[in-house]
C-alpha cells in the first residue's frame, strides 16, 4: 500500500449525505471532468435554486439499488496533488451489512455520517460495531446537516460526547469529529466562515493528511507464496525463485526463515524486486524471495521470520458475515480462502449470532442468514497458518467460497 493511496468508505443512514458528500469532494477538489460537470449542470436545471444537485454525481447506481437489484460497493476514484483516493460507498440500509464489510475490508478510514438534528442512531451504532470488528484503523465521525442545526457548537459537542460513550465502549482508537455541511459546502474542502468556532481541519485536509504509516504492520513478516517459479532451463537448471507479495513486515537477505505449514527451515538467499536485486523488501512490495535450501513450497504457503511466527492449525474460530441468500447450516462444506492458500473446510459449529446494534449474542441458533454475523469453528482439511484479525488483518481475513457456483458467501475476522 503506498502511502500516497488512501482507500476509505463512507457510511451513513440513508438520507445522511453521503451522495452529496462524496460528490461534494469530488467537485470542490475539482476531480470532476467537465463534461460530467455539463451533463450535472443540464440535470439539475429544473431544480428551483439552480443550484447544482451534486448527490447526481454519485447517484446513477440509485436506479438499480431501487429495482432491487443487488449491487455490491460502488467505487470512486479521485486524486489531489498530494494524495489519491478510493471511495468505497456502502448502501446505508440495514439490510447491507455484507456490502459494507465487502468495502471496509481493506480500508484504512470510515467515514461516519451523522444527521445534525438526529444526532446517534441505531445505523450510526452499527456501522460503527461492523468498522470495530473489521478494525478500520482510522474513524471520522462527519456531523453533516449543520446548516439545518445553525452551525450550532452545542448540538455539535453534544453529538461528540454521545458518539465519544459509543467509541469507548467498542473500543474505537482514532476516531475524529468534524462538523460539515455536504450540501453547502461547509468544511468540506474549504474551511467554513459558519463554522469559525471549530479549530480542526477541513475533511479533505484530513484525509489528505492520515498517516498511513502505521496501518502497515512492520513486525510480523509474512509472505504468502503466489508462484513457485522454475524456468527449467540449461543455465538456470537449479533456479527456484518464490514470488508474491510481501502482506506485512520486512524481509533482509540471511534472514533466518520457517515455510508453513510445513515448519521447515532455511535461509533467505536473495531477494528480487522487479528483475533487480536487493538486501531488503518490505510489506507491499512484490518481490521474488530465493532460498538457500532446496525444499518442498508451494503457492498458498507463507515464509515468515523465525521470532514471531504466526498460528498454524485446522480449526479456526472466526466472527462470519454472511453474504448468499441460500443460509449457512452446520455441516455444510465449502472452499476457505486466506490470502493465496485455499482449502476445502466444512463449519462445524454456530456458536452464536451477533446483533450488530447492540452486540447482544443470540446462542439459540440454528443457521445464519443473509447479513447475519456469527461466531463459527471452521474445520479445515489442511493446517492454515494465520493470524488473529484483531493482531493482523492481512493474515486474519479469510472468505468462504461456494465450491458449485464459485461465488464468495462468508468473509471471516479469525479471532
């Protein structure tokens, strides 16, 4: 992840903003191109201000949400000269929580809308639990609609204690609170004259600014195997390079090294990054790892330093948001997939299901539904190396596939 992406989602209740806000960003950065901008300006003429309606930027997918059909996470891309972004726009309705998880799952910052005049409400309670179970490492909560509470500092505090009881309570570490108005611009890009009594930043400065650094893990080294590559020609007859991508720590030539599952030992030979050679790589940058002894790796198995090895085993607990219509039983088997390993499972228990607005375990279950998130055992029928999401999300999230249809039904958080 280079440091000069930052991919974020936005959450809210339905009539939050968020089409406004993320069109507002869009066009006060001047991310739009002119003739979206013409084609806006012609749409929104019949409105009686004349003002543009910027929720139409995002807006073209709300015919398809409305017949019903289902569509995942929409996508929005737009740079400034100092950052690039990704905008993963969850729908805000409750019966969602899949796409949400499916866009948070490798963001690095939420965006929480919340309604000036409703202050925290049982959506803003659940998106916040789903951001603390998939441990979105940075939080704002945008108080939007000031314009509809007069700029009012009150109602503002008042929002940030509510929300400050919430954010403990889930164990939330880097949430910030903004005041903005979506529709009139207020905060957004541009430091608001109505807002003067607010000392922080504009939203788009923040997210400008987020040090990402931290997000990546530096201690834990794993590198999952994508290819095994042996060229099998006369003079590269004993070549055997392993390529992939580095999910998290930093690798050194002669760094002493385990394969897993299958715990053997050896040491790093040379590491290559695009075709040249290196003393050391660090997490997300593709590379080709060469080891000093020849042993048996394939793709799915992770190299990892020796002083902080992950856990390898067959039985995992994991916290499962479930996505097919069809609904999970115990005892039914499907594909696990952890970041290029993947085995066939079969769960073998539903320990209890989550209530995602209160966090209230449900222990009288038979079988999970659509959106429903639930404490599982997976059994698998090969040893995982893994790590618990809660330490490391690259080497903790795993999805269930349905081996028939090939689709994704589960993402997991191990625990």
């Amino acid at each position: 992840m280079s440091m000069d992406l930052l991919r974020f989602i936005t959450a809210g209740s339905v009539d939050d903003g968020k089409s406004t806000l993320i069109g507002r960003l869009l066009f006060d950065s001047k991310s739009i191109l002119i003739d979206q901008l013409e084609a806006l300006e012609k749409q929104s003429r019949n409105k009686e201000d004349g003002e543009i309606d910027l929720a139409l930027l995002t807006d073209g997918l709300r015919a398809e949400r409305e017949q019903g059909i289902t569509i995942d996470v929409a996508y929005k891309y737009f740079s400034t000269p100092k950052r690039k972004f990704i905008i993963a726009d969850a729908p805000g309705h409750i019966q969602y929580t899949r796409n949400m998880v499916t866009g948070a799952s490798n963001a690095n910052l939420i965006i929480i809308l919340v309604d000036a005049r409703h202050g925290v409400v049982e959506q803003t309670r659940r998106h916040s639990i789903i951001a603390s179970l998939l441990n979105i490492p940075h939080i704002v909560v945008a108080i939007n609609k000031m314009d509809l509470a007069d700029y009012s500092q009150d109602v503002f505090n008042n929002i940030v204690i509510d929300y400050a009881k919430n954010a403990k309570t889930l164990g939330l570490k880097d949430v910030t609170y903004l005041p903005i108005s979506a529709l009139k611009g207020d905060n957004i890009v541009d430091k608001s004259e109505n807002l003067n009594w607010f000392e922080g930043t504009t939203l788009l400065e923040l997210l400008e600014n987020v040090k990402l650094e931290n997000d990546v893990n530096l201690t834990h080294a794993r590198f999952p195997v994508q290819y095994v590559i042996r060229p099998q020609t006369e003079e590269l007859h004993d070549y055997r390079g392993y390529a992939g991508k580095i999910i998290s720590g930093i690798y050194k030539k002669g760094d002493e090294v385990t394969v897993l599952p299958s715990g053997l030992s050896s040491k790093i030979k040379s590491i290559e990054i695009s075709g040249k050679e290196t003393e050391e790589a660090f997490a997300q940058q593709s590379v080709i790892l060469q080891l000093e002894n020849d042993i048996d790796i394939s793709r799915g198995d992770v190299i990892v330093k020796n002083e902080n090895k992950p856990s390898v085993s067959q039985e995992l607990q994991v916290l499962l948001c479930w996505m097919d219509n069809k609904p999970l039983v115990k005892g039914n088997k499907y594909l696990l997939q952890i970041n290029s390993r993947t085995v066939k499972s079969v769960v073998k228990e539903i320990e209890y299901k989550l209530d995602v607005n209160t966090l209230q375990k449900n222990y009288d279950l038979q079988q999970a539904g659509l959106n429903d998130i639930v404490r599982a055992t997976i059994k698998t029928a090969s040893p995982l190396a893994y790590d618990s999401y809660a330490a490391l999300r690259t080497n903790g999230g795993a999805i269930l596939i349905d081996e028939t249809s090939n689709v994704t039904v589960g993402a997991c958080m191990i625990q």
